[in-house]
C-alpha cells in the first residue's frame, strides 16, 4: 500500500484550519486502508527539515496551506524551493511521489484559491510528478469558531477525498467541487454581504484578532501607498 505524508504548511502548526482539514483526510485514507501517515508541521524546525527527506521517501505527498493574500505562506514557498533539488534527482532516479494540495482560506468563494491551484497544478509538472488535484475550501477560518460536530457535513466529505486518494492515487472531480462549496457569490448575494460586513456585530472575530495581535491601531497602515503614487 502507498505511504502518505502530510505536510501543514500553516505558521499556526498542529493548531490550524489546515490540520483540521488535513487530519480527516488522513482518516479517509486510513479507513480505506491505507498505512498511518507521517504528519509534519513546516512551522517548526524539525518539521521544515524532516519534510525535504520524506519527500522523497514517500509514495504520495499531500501539502496543506492557508490562502496569504491569494498565494503561500513564506514558509511553504521556502519548502517548495528546498524540494526543488530533491524532485529533479526523483526525475532522474526514476521514483517521484504523487503530489495533492489542500487550500484553505477565510474567504467564502472558493474562486479566491484558483490561481494558486493552477500554479501547483503547474509546480507538479514541473516537478515531473503525478498530480492528484487540489482541495479547496472557503470560509476555513470558521472552523476556529464552531464546535467540530457543526462541520460534520465537511469533515465526511474530506474523509470521501481521502478514501479516494488511497484507491484511486487521486481526488474525485465531484467530490473537489461539492467540498469546494460557493464559487462565487451572485451580484446580490455580494451586495447584502459588502452591507452585513459593515456592520460593527459582524467583525467581532476580526477585531478580537486585530487587539490579540497588537495590530488594532495599525488597521488602516498603509506602508507603501506612497511607493505606489511615485
């Protein structure tokens, strides 16, 4: 049976949106037989470093990650770089692993993720590896906020793409696009959003965030506007 290991590209580690996804796809993947994944986190040292050697130690490599301003964490982005010596002696050696994706992302459309999607679609091939697909999910930054028995729809359809990822060495079109869920919203349904997102009640989480973080006073910086007019 294939090997698996997954790799949380997320800077929060065993704590994030990513794992929590990643973790249900990896119990589809167990369900349907395959072996217990090797599970490392890009946040730490240890992590980063054991993530070069098991990607060429394993059969299938599943990357998960937020969405940072429509790409990567800087983290993933310096693993990506770090693989890229490893991936051109697998192309020579003959053994290459199957790469799948996962991308998550505060926002509610799932549109937001696609030029990344395409970009990894395109680093497997360059990387002269097998593509897998990606998963991609919206509104990831609710599941922070909400008990994990309310995300029990989502967390049986990773559990689908996982079980699918062990039989098939590949995610079911179907199944990517049902746990994708809104692609984009209609001109009404964006309209009450853009009013609803006004409203102070609506950004409790956000400014509970912002104060956590320090960052309150700094909402509105703009450091390189003036760059930008110049």
């Amino acid at each position: 049976m294939s090997s698996l290991v997954l790799l949380n590209g997320s800077p929060r580690g065993e704590r994030s949106n990513s794992m929590k996804m990643l973790s249900r796809v990896s119990e589809g993947w167990q369900c349907a037989g395959g072996p217990p994944p090797e599970t490392l986190h890009l946040a730490s040292k240890t992590g980063f470093n054991r993530a070069v050697e098991a990607f060429a130690e394993a059969d299938v490599v599943l990357l998960g990650m937020p969405l940072y301003t429509d790409s990567m964490p800087a983290l993933v982005k310096t693993c990506i770089e770090a693989l890229a010596p490893r991936a051109a002696a697998a192309a020579t050696g003959g053994r290459k692993p199957t790469l799948a994706f996962l991308i998550q992302s505060g926002f509610s459309e799932a549109l937001h993720a696609r030029p990344l999607e395409r970009y990894l679609e395109k680093l497997t091939r360059r990387f002269g590896c097998a593509y897998a697909g990606t998963i991609v999910r919206g509104a990831g930054e609710a599941l922070q906020m909400m008990p994990d028995r309310a995300n029990e729809k989502l967390w049986r359809q990773l559990r689908t793409l996982g079980e699918q990822l062990a039989r098939d060495d590949r995610f079911g079109q179907t199944e990517l696009k049902a746990v994708a869920g809104t692609e984009r919203f209609s001109p009404l349904t964006a309209a009450i959003a853009g009013l609803l997102f006004k409203i102070p009640l609506t950004q409790f989480y956000w400014t509970g965030q912002l104060k956590k973080n320090r960052a309150w006073d700094r909402r509105f910086a703009a450091p390189y506007a003036r760059a930008f007019k110049s």
